[in-house]
C-alpha cells in the first residue's frame, strides 16, 4: 500500500526539478547576432579613435562616448539574453 503512495509522490516531486530556463534556438541565435555587432562596433569605434586628427580634448570625448554606449549596448543585450533565460 505504502508503495502505492511513494511512487506518484516520486515522479511528482521529480517533474518540478525537470522544469529549467533554458533558450529557444531562435533566442540563442540573437544573443549570437548581438555579440557580433557589438564586437564589429567595437572595432569600428577602436578604428576611429586611432584615426581621430582632432584635438586631444575632443578624441578624448569621442572615446568616452564610444565607451558608453558600447557599455549602454552590453548592459541591454545581457538584459534581453536574462529575460530570455527567466521567461522559458
């Protein structure tokens, strides 16, 4: 009779470990696309700051603005590929 009772408890207790965030291949696609546009951007600003015949005053400002949006994009990128994780 006990085992009767043990085994549905087992499998019950056991689905709820089953259930984990995982991606959809869709969604692990774009984190893969986001990464590579922020690299090429990345070097693209790295090309510009290198290049810049401007003062140093304004190269200075230019690579801190390049700074921060690149740190803007990496900051909502990792947002989106969390969501992704949580809402699975």
């Amino acid at each position: 009779m006990k085992k009767i009772f043990i085994i549905p408890m087992i499998l019950l207790l056991s689905l709820s470990f089953q259930v984990n965030g995982t991606e959809t291949m869709h969604e692990t696609m774009q984190d893969i696309e986001n990464d590579a546009r922020r690299e090429a951007n990345q070097k693209m600003n790295r090309l510009e700051e290198a290049a810049c015949m401007k003062s140093e005053t304004e190269c200075l400002k230019q690579e801190a603005k390049n700074r921060l949006q690149e740190s803007t994009d990496a900051v909502v990128d990792k947002y989106d590929e969390m969501k992704n994780v949580i809402d699975d």
